[in-house]
C-alpha cells in the first residue's frame, strides 16, 4: 500500500479521492465514485485494496490523490474512524453550501 494503513478484517478502510472536476471529496464503490461515503467500498483485504488503489490511481482523468484510510462498519455503511476523515465528510467548511446543505435538508426530510 502507498500508505501506512494496511486493511484487514479487523480493521477495513475505504478509498478516498478527490474529483478532478468538481473538486468534492468522493468514495470509490463498487460502480465507479461517489460521493456519498456511505455506498464506499470497504476492504478487509490488502491484496484486493492494493488492486482497487491501482485501479484508482489509473483513473487520473476523474480522481486525484487516492488513498485508502481506516474505516468500520456502520448502520448505513462505511463510517470514519479518524477526525480528518470525518470532517472531510462534511465537505467545504468555509460556509454552509453543496454537499452540507445536501444532507442537512436530506435530514430534515426524515
């Protein structure tokens, strides 16, 4: 793995990326990227992520900076373990738009 995370079934992780394009923050799943962390993939195998960050870093025309990062097993999918994984989550935090004002009214809806 390029970085120090190796995921096991112990500890799974997911891989991270940012879109080319629109610069959010997106997940890769089973169908591509998304950008909705809860439908990323979770590794628990470090031969199947290091083929999936392969795959990732050949995708240079949609994503940059792949990388895969700890991550557990939540209701609704794959959660954060660490804070920086977790605020990037929330999206741009210099004022409330995009991805936050999505999931707030998402939240609301329920």
């Amino acid at each position: 793995m390029s970085k120090a995370f190796t995921p096991t079934a112990n500890k799974p992780g997911v891989i991270t990326a940012n879109d080319l394009r629109e610069g959010f923050n997106v997940w890769m799943c089973e169908d591509g990227w998304t950008p909705d962390p809860r439908k990323a993939t979770l590794y628990e195998d470090e031969a199947i992520a290091e083929l999936a960050m392969l795959q990732a870093i050949g995708q240079a025309d949609l994503v940059v900076g792949p990388y895969i990062v700890e991550a557990k097993r939540g209701p609704n999918g794959p959660e954060p373990v660490h804070f920086r994984e977790a605020f990037r989550q929330r999206g741009p935090s210099n004022y409330f738009h995009g991805i936050q004002a999505e999931q707030q009214a998402e939240a609301s809806n329920v």
